[in-house]
C-alpha cells in the first residue's frame, strides 16, 4: 500500500504527461462531429421517409 504522500507525487506526475489538444485539434474535431451530426441525420430521414413511403403503399394495396 503507498501513502498518501507517494499517492499524491504518482498523481501529479501522471497529470503531468496529459497532452491537451491544440485550439485548431479543437475546432476541427468539433467541426466534424456536427458535419456527422448532420450527415446522419440527413441519411436517417430519408431512411424513415422511404420506410413510411413504401409502408404506405403497401397497406394501400391490402386493402
């Protein structure tokens, strides 16, 4: 078991070797995740409005 002491000098030293991201690493992930963002959701309602489409056609046809 280390003590507290150690603990606190073995945290910091780990802190220590984070690498945050640049500003432009930032933007430019935070660019792509709303590109994304929009491709799906672009993707999924037309999905849903050709599912809803054909599910309509078929039920017109049942009857």
């Amino acid at each position: 078991m280390v003590n507290p002491f150690q603990f606190i000098q073995q945290v910091r030293s780990e802190a220590s070797k984070i690498v945050w991201p640049t500003r432009r690493e930032t933007l430019t992930t935070t660019v792509m995740v709303f590109v994304m963002a929009t491709i799906f959701a672009i993707f999924f309602f037309l999905a849903d409005q050709i599912i809803s489409w054909l599910l309509q056609l078929v039920l017109s046809l049942s009857l």
